[in-house]
C-alpha cells in the first residue's frame, strides 16, 4: 500500500512490508543522490498511518540516510529523522507518537537567532529487538542497544546499553532484562548521564 509519490522514494522496500498512504516523506534532491544513502527498507516490516520520515535535503546534507531492517513495527503518528542518519536493526518495535531526532540546532551563539545557525547531525541507531515505548523522544547521536526497553514517554540523550530498561526524562535504566547487569552498571550509566546534565546546565 504505497502510493506513487512514496514508492519513487524508497530505494529498496522488502516483500510483505507495509506502508499505510498516509505515511509522508519529506525528502528534497534525493534523485542526485549516489552514494549508497537513501530510504531502505527490509522485509515484514510495517509503518502504521500518519508517520512522518524527515530527511531534509540530502543533496547538501550529507549524513541523511534512513534504513529498516526486517519485521520492523513502528505505529502511529512518529516523526523519524533520518537527517543525521536513522538505522533499526531486525525486529524494533516503536510505540505511538514517537520522536526520533538525528538533527538539531547549534545554538552557540546568542546574537543569532537559532534558525540562522548550523543544524547538528548525529545518527541515530536502534539495535534489533529494542522496545521504544509510546510518545518517547530519542536525540541525535543515541545508541539504543540490542533488545533495550525504553518506558512511555522517556527523554533519551545518552546511549542505552543492550537489555536495559531505561524509564523518565532523562531516561535513566531501573533494571536490566539479563542476568549479569547489577545495580553497579545502574548507577554507573545514571552516573554518567548525571554528569552530562549538569555539563549542560551549566553551558
Ligand atoms: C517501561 C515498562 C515496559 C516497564 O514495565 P515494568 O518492568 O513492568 O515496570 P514496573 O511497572 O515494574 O515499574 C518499575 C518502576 O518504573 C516506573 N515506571 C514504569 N514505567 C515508567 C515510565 N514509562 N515512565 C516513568 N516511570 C516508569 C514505575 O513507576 C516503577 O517505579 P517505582 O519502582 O518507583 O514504583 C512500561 O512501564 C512501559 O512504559 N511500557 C510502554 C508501553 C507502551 O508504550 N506501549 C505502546 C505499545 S508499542
């Protein structure tokens, strides 16, 4: 179920995937585009209505890229931005609503306003069998690991190791879903992000 417009947009799409008509692509300057980048999508996998992928103009940016490996499930209603590139191993499963953000805006300089200044890119990867609960954001440069749970409505700035169960903004692991990943690797990852948060604040 594509419709013409999409389906000259996709480079690759695998059999029994579906692509409800109302999923939108925003993409500009994609057909001077050689390089290997581009919109690829596995087999088994299913964008449900009103999803939105963004990749901008990949004629000047040249980190845009959005790849689907197989029996990926992303429901309703999210904004994916592959402008700094967006990769989803086998078998992701994103709940409703959301956002998934490989670019931003540098705002180093406080005499300019923000639309003026560069945009930041960082890719954005989901390992297969990850979990990406209902109305999350995940930020540019973010890992989320192999088989990793993401709570509703989560905050996700930092890298989210394999098996982890992170919840909260920012989103912080409350357990791990094997054995082997104590209390120690907890308070290590929440340390980290702690630290980043305070580094940031302080800017
Ligand atoms: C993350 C999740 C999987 C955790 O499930 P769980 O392991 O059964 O967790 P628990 O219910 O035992 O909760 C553990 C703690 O985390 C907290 N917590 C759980 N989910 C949370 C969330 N999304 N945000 C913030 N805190 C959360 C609980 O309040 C509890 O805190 P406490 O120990 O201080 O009481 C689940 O809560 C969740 O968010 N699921 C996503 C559902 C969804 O998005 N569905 C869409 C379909 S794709």
């Amino acid at each position: 179920m594509i419709d013409e417009f999409d389906r000259n947009l996709i480079d690759a799409i695998g059999k029994e995937s579906i692509l409800y008509p109302s999923v939108e692509i925003l993409v500009e300057n994609k057909v001077a585009v050689r390089d290997g980048r581009g919109i690829f999508i596995g087999s088994g996998c299913c964008l449900y209505p009103r999803n939105r992928i963004v990749l901008g103009d990949m004629g000047a940016n040249k980190t845009a890229h959005f790849m689907l490996a197989d029996r990926v499930m992303i429901n309703s209603g999210c904004y994916l931005s592959g402008e700094g590139s967006l990769t989803m191993g086998d078998d992701v499963l994103i709940g409703p609503n959301t956002c998934i953000l490989s670019a931003g805006h540098a705002f180093t300089d406080p005499d300019k306003v923000i639309q003026k200044q560069p945009i930041t890119y960082g890719p954005v990867v989901i390992e297969k069998g990850a979990w990406i609960g209902a109305s999350s954001v995940v930020l540019q440069g973010v890992t989320i690991g192999e088989g990793a749970i993401i709570g509703a409505g989560a905050v996700v700035p930092r890298t989210i190791p394999p098996f982890a169960v992170a919840v909260g903004n920012p989103a912080r692991i409350i357990k791990f879903r094997k054995p082997g990943q104590g209390p120690e690797a907890i308070s290590m990852f929440n340390k980290i992000v702690r630290f980043f948060l305070k580094k940031s604040i302080l800017k």
